[in-house]
C-alpha cells in the first residue's frame, strides 16, 4: 500500500515510487537483506561509529524496536559498501550527511553513481564527493590532480537491496 491509500502498483509508474512505499523492516530484516551481523545496523543506529538513524521510528526504552524505511535500508547499505572497501567513517559521515542525502536525494541517483576522489592534505587523503556527474571525465574538470578516484553504482546498489527486500516480503507472506 503506497501513502495515498492505494495499491503500491499503480505508483511504479512515478519514477519517485520508491520513496511512496510505506513498508518498514526491523533491524533483523534489514540485516538479512544487507547480510551483514544485526549488531553493525544496532551499533550504527546508536552512533557507533556511524549514526544512522531510523525514519519511520526510533526505539525509545525497553521493549520498543527501530523501525527502517526502505531509504535507511538504502543509507546503510552505501555505508556498509564503502566500509568494506575500506572508507574511514569520517567519510562515510561527511556523505551521509550532505544535504542531498537528508533531504531524500537518493531518487535521482537511482540511475547515477557517485565519484569520490581523494586529494592529499596535510598528509591524509582527504576525499570529495561528486554526486549527479555522468562520467568521469566530468569529474576531471573539477578536480585536477586527484590521487585516488573511486566510483559507487548507487543505482546497481539500490537494485540489489530492493531484489532482496522483494525476496523477504515473499517469505513474509
């Protein structure tokens, strides 16, 4: 069921249907989806070491739960995907906190990637984030001189995450 009361179908037609879904999944699902330890999707909703907080509702005492839309599923998944690849959670925070992100922006990545380039700065690679370029040579253009590029295929990722979330409403059922 989508929020306008309907049948969640008929909003596939919006490019932007993916943020109508109502759906929420608990920490357990999210890391069955991710397939990733529930205690990292814990640890990162209370802020170790990354802070990423429940949308459709935060536990609060005992015997409450979080509860996941499918963009937290999304944010934690990029989080997870640049861990593994070994991102400080510096800069996983720096991302995770751009306005963009807060603000829904995910919709129009679903197609897109985000180049991340790293600089050296005082002796650390510093990096930056370009999100909505098309390729890497517009990348270049902007930042001369980059020592490290690296490129995430949020669309790719965010397939993958709503292939398995499909699998798991299967099961619900």
């Amino acid at each position: 069921m989508d929020v306008n009361g309907g049948n969640a179908e008929k909003s596939r037609s919006s490019p932007d249907h993916i943020w109508l879904r109502t759906e929420v999944f608990t920490i357990g699902e999210v890391a069955q989806i991710l397939a990733i330890p529930q205690t990292r999707v814990k640890n990162w909703t209370i802020g170790r070491p990354l802070w990423i907080i429940p949308t459709v509702r935060m536990a609060a005492g005992k015997g409450s739960r979080n509860l996941y839309s499918i963009r937290d599923v999304y944010a934690i998944a990029v989080a997870n995907h640049l861990i593994e690849d070994g991102f400080t959670t510096d800069a996983i925070r720096r991302l995770l906190g751009l306005d963009w992100w807060k603000e829904g922006g995910l919709g129009p990545l679903l197609r897109k990637n985000i180049f991340i380039t790293a600089n050296r700065r005082e002796g650390w690679l510093a990096p930056t984030f370009h999100i909505g370029l098309t390729s890497w040579r517009d990348c270049a253009r902007r930042e001369k001189g980059a020592v490290s590029k690296y490129i995430l295929d949020v669309g790719s990722l965010m397939r993958l995450v709503d292939k398995k979330a499909a699998k798991l409403r299967r099961r619900r059922k």
